[in-house]
C-alpha cells in the first residue's frame, strides 16, 4: 500500500449499550480507490461518519496525512479536505447546478461590490462549475444554469461528485454512490470514479454492490461487528470469498497490520 | 480520458410551458396582471385605467406589499408566519407611544420599534429552531401573544393624528404624497418599491438570499451541504420581524393615525399576495417580485370590481378564487421535478 493519506486507529463509538464501533481501524492509502464492505448493521456508516466529521468517536485517532485530527462536525472536516458524497446527494433540487456546487462556500465579487454590497460573482463560479464539469468529461450538462431537479439521476450523482472532487483536496468518500441508478447510468458513475481515482485523488466507497466493488476497488476494507476484519486485495480474493468473510462464514486469511 | 455521457430526453409542447412557468416563477402571475389591467379597462371602463387610479391602487397595497415581502422570505424557507402584521401593529404601537405620549425623540421611539419588531421575528425564530414547533402552530400561538402585548403597551388606545401631526410628524411621512402626472404617490409606495428591489438583490446576488431557497428547498440536504440551517432560519424569522416594523412606520403613514385594532387580518392578506405571486407554500420557489405582482393583482381586482359597481362580497369571492387557482396551477408546475 501506499503511504496512508487517512488513517484510523482504535475507534470506538457506543450508543447506550450497543457498540457501534469496536477497536476499528482504517487505511486509506494515496491515489487508491478502497471500498469498504460490510453487513447491514456492521458499522460501516458509523465509521464513515466518524471520518467525514459527522460522529465523534468515544475514543481512538484519526490522522489526515500523518497529523492528527478531531472534527467537530462535517464542516470542519471539510475544510480540512475530506469531501462526502451522501447516499441522498445532499443537493438541492430547486437550485440550479452552479448555485448547488458553491452553496455554503460562495465565491464573493471582487473589491467594493463583492465586500460591501456582498455580491456574488456568478461569472467566476461558472467558470469554476463549467472547467470541473468538463474536466470530468460531464459535457452533456449543457446549461449549468439548469435547476438540478431537471437532471436524471446519473447527472445528479455526477453534479455531486464533481462538487466533491472540486472542493475535496485530500479525499472523496461516496456512500452507495451507484444504489439508486440504472445499469447504465450505474456504469458510468462507475468510470466517474476511476477518472477521480486517476487525478490523483482517493477514494473511500461504501458499496453492497459486489460487481461493482470489484471492478473498481483497489483495495476492499471488510467490516463486521463495528471493526475492520480484513483487508483484501481483490485481484486476489474472489467475490463469494469476500461476502463469506464479510458475514462471517469463512475466517479472513492472515492479515500483517500495517504500521502505524 | 473519455467523458462520461449520460441521456437528454426529448421535451413536448405542454411540457415545454410547464417548464417555462417552472424556471420563471414571475410569468404565471405577471401574464395575469396584464390580462386583469386589461379586462377591467373595458369592464370597468375609463375610470378605472387613469394615472390617478392606478397609482391609488399602489397606495392600497403599499402596506400589505411591505408585510407580504417579509413573509415571502419566510414562506421560501418553507415556514409560515402568521404573526406579520401583528407585529408589524406592535411595532407602530410602540413608536407611537414613544413617540408621541411618552414624547421621547422621534429617533429613539423608531429605533425602538424596530427593534421590537426584529425581537418579535426573532422569538418566532427561537420557537421554530430550539422548541422545534412547526412555524404555523409557533406563530398562530405568538399572532395572540403580540396581538395581547400590542393592547397592553398601547393601552387599548389610538394615537390621534394631530398628536402625531403636533409632536412626531415624521411617523406620517410615508404617507405623504407626491403627484406626477395625475398620479398620486405616497413616500411609503416608493419605499415598498425600493424593498421590492432590494429584496431581489439581496436573495438573487448574495450568498444570504440563496442559502434562504437552499433551507426551504430542503433543509436537511442544506446541513450536509455545509449551511448552518437553524442558524439561517433565526436570521429569516428576524428580518422579516424588522421589515414587518418598516411596515409599522409606513402603516402610521397611510392611516393617520395609530390604531392597535388595525390590520388585525393582514397576515392572510400577505399570505394571499405571495400566493397568487407564485411562491410555492412548500418552500424553495418562487420569486420576490412575483409578490409584488401578487399584491398588485389583489389591488387591481378589488379596485377594478368596486369601479364595475360589483358588491364587496364578489370582491371576497374573486380573491379566494384566485388563491385556489394560484396553488393548483403550484401544485401542476412542482410536477416537472418529477
């Protein structure tokens, strides 16, 4: 693996009597696409909240390119860099793309107007929303100004992708990003990613979809009852291997932890 | 790198119109105030399209106009406020009070009034943000409550106009009168207008003004995507306070006096101006300039109806009618995100 960007060590996190984290760790590695499996129930989300500033763990450390971070909420987190792409989008139907993009971090005008009449300069954040887009090869969304409620389901998974790549300078992680696509849009969501994966930016995927995982994983995080139980490789593993390890039918091969 | 393409679908005819009225919420209301001016021209006849008429149709709606602006901010943050024009009574209680029976400077009895009406917008906040009451249960319970404080401070008494006129005169200046061309324009019509404007600028050209479509829109995806949304709604339910006591002063204005028992149903009045204007009860949609045209197309029936010699509840009956056609035609266009 390559140097870890993100990394966690001993999470723990109960709710009352139940534990939703157990002595969890987490590697992301630079430049890699990890997806993290898991049973309903088995604490993914919960470790992916605690990563993306959602959920504050109880105890253990997270470390953000070696330093030590403790986010409060999902703003700091993403001002420290790690950007989430939620299962529901987070976008706001009625706004158009570029208003939905900059929403909560709005690109002012410069000098009089920008600081004291607090205009916006809609030209930059065009500029800015049409250069993403494109780079992500999302060419057919002609009219930027276009509300995204007018967008299919793939380009709404793709307005919120690029804003996550946009804005998010050291991780991106997407919760079921494909879950509520057809095959084909689900495909190209999927070459999305790799295009991310390839601009040097990692990826956490939360993912039940096997087929998928698969072919665009790098690595596989398996997690069940609230900790990391392997690590796979998933040109070595085979699909019906990793849900045996993942529900608990097969014990996982060996594993040599990674240093911290 | 190969871009990643995804599907157009081809738009029909009416669909396309669903579309349009969809992306300019201003057109459905503005089409018909163009079409109601012109009907009552030939309805109502020639007293009905003067200079002199049309702008005592603006003067009618100057103050339901103000306390309509302050409740489209709330009704885009998909709340409701039934308070307005209790607290926009309050406000010119207090400022009438100040200012003419305690007598204290003018500057300090409109300052207070402000600052009672950005208190009360900001109560109304508090309840809906850290009690989390829905807005209508919130504001039904604080349009009694202001109503209740507005009897108390004023004492169940009018402030007469020539104490106003005798002690505090610049609590009537908005309801002076310019005349151009045969029209006659209070300084408070010109006021709503520059509201009207400002208000356009602030929620189309600033961050403020789009986070309050974001938290209507959807609150919840407004949080994820980095927006402090109780935050965003206290400040909404407290502008909206501070317009409603820019309303107060311009009310003192239009009647002469200041009357605690004023306006008691203006809120609905507002409410029905930013309706008919287009605005999605829902949250999220609509435009601000959509209810000025709301509060004009009120104004222009009633004006054009009582000209035609029709009895006052025909007036009533229009303006339901219209609400009921304005939320429909809502309800068909929300369709298109579908």
């Amino acid at each position: 693996m390559s140097p870890p960007v993100l990394q966690a060590q001993g999470l723990v996190k109960r709710y009352g009597h139940v534990v939703a984290m157990d002595d969890c760790d987490f590697e992301l590695g630079a430049g890699e696409i990890l997806a993290v499996i898991g049973d309903n129930g088995a604490g993914k989300s919960t470790l992916i909240k605690a990563l993306s500033g959602a959920v504050i763990p109880d105890a253990g450390e997270i470390r953000l390119d070696g330093r030590t971070v403790a986010f409060q909420s999902p703003i700091e987190a993403r001002r420290a860099g790690i950007e989430t792409v939620y299962q529901n989008l987070a976008l706001l139907p009625a706004l158009s793309i570029v208003d939905n993009m900059f929403l909560g971090r709005e690109i002012r005008s410069p000098g009089f107007i920008g600081k004291w009449l607090r205009r916006l300069d809609r030209e930059e954040m065009r500029k800015v929303a049409r250069k993403n887009l494109t780079e992500l090869g999302l060419l057919t969304i002609q009219d930027i100004d276009q509300a995204v409620e007018t967008l299919s389901g793939g380009q709404r998974q793709g307005v919120a992708v690029v804003r996550a790549v946009a804005f998010g300078s050291k991780v991106v992680i997407m919760d079921e990003p494909t879950a509520a696509l057809g095959v084909r849009e689900g495909r190209r969501v999927l070459d999305l990613i790799r295009q991310v994966r390839d601009r040097g930016l990692p990826i956490v995927l939360i993912s039940h979809n096997m087929p998928h995982v698969f072919e665009v994983a790098d690595r596989i995080h398996v997690h069940r009852l609230g900790k990391r139980i392997a690590t796979l490789d998933p040109t070595d593993v085979d699909m019906s291997d990793a849900v045996a390890i993942m529900t608990g039918a097969i014990e996982p091969p060996p594993q040599d932890k990674p240093a911290l | 790198m190969h871009p990643v393409r995804f599907d157009h679908h081809p738009v029909g005819g009416i669909l396309r119109f669903q579309r349009f009225l969809h992306s300019k919420p201003t057109a459905a209301p503005l089409m018909v105030l163009l079409l109601s001016l012109i009907a009552f021209a030939f309805i109502a006849g020639e007293r009905f399209f003067t200079p002199f008429n049309i702008s005592l149709i603006i003067q009618q709606v100057t103050v339901i106009g103000i306390l309509g602006a302050a409740q489209t901010l709330i009704i885009l943050s998909a709340g409701i406020d039934l308070s307005v024009a209790a607290i926009m009574v309050l406000s010119s209680v207090v400022m009438g009070r100040i200012g003419v029976v305690y007598g204290l400077p003018i500057e300090i009895a409109l300052l207070a009034g402000f600052a009672a009406g950005s208190a009360c917008g900001f109560l109304n906040g508090l309840l809906i943000t850290r009690l989390r009451l829905p807005p209508f249960i919130a504001t039904l319970g604080t349009w009694s409550v202001f109503f209740a404080l507005n009897l108390w401070f004023s004492e169940a008494q009018t402030v007469r106009s020539a104490d106003i006129d005798r002690l505090a005169p610049v609590l009537k200046f908005f309801g002076e009168r310019v005349g151009i061309f045969g029209a006659q324009l209070t300084y408070g019509s010109f006021l709503m207008l520059g509201l009207f404007a400002l208000l356009w600028y602030v929620l189309n050209w600033t961050a403020w003004g789009r986070r309050v479509y974001a938290v209507g829109d959807d609150k919840e995806a407004a949080d994820l995507a980095g927006i402090r949304s109780d935050r965003m709604l206290l400040s909404i339910y407290t502008v909206a306070g501070l317009i409603c006591a820019l309303g107060g002063w311009v009310a003192i204005g239009r009647l002469g006096s200041v009357s605690p028992q004023s306006f008691y149903e203006g809120n609905l009045d507002a409410i029905t101006a930013v309706v008919i204007g287009g605005c999605s009860l829902f949250g999220g949609r609509g435009s601000i300039l959509g209810t000025l045209i709301g509060a004009l197309i009120v104004g222009v029936f009633r004006s054009g109806l009582k000209i035609a010699g029709v009895d006052v509840l025909w007036q009533e009956f229009t303006v339901g009618a219209l609400i009921i056609a304005a939320v429909a035609m809502d309800q068909w266009i929300r369709k298109v995100s579908a």
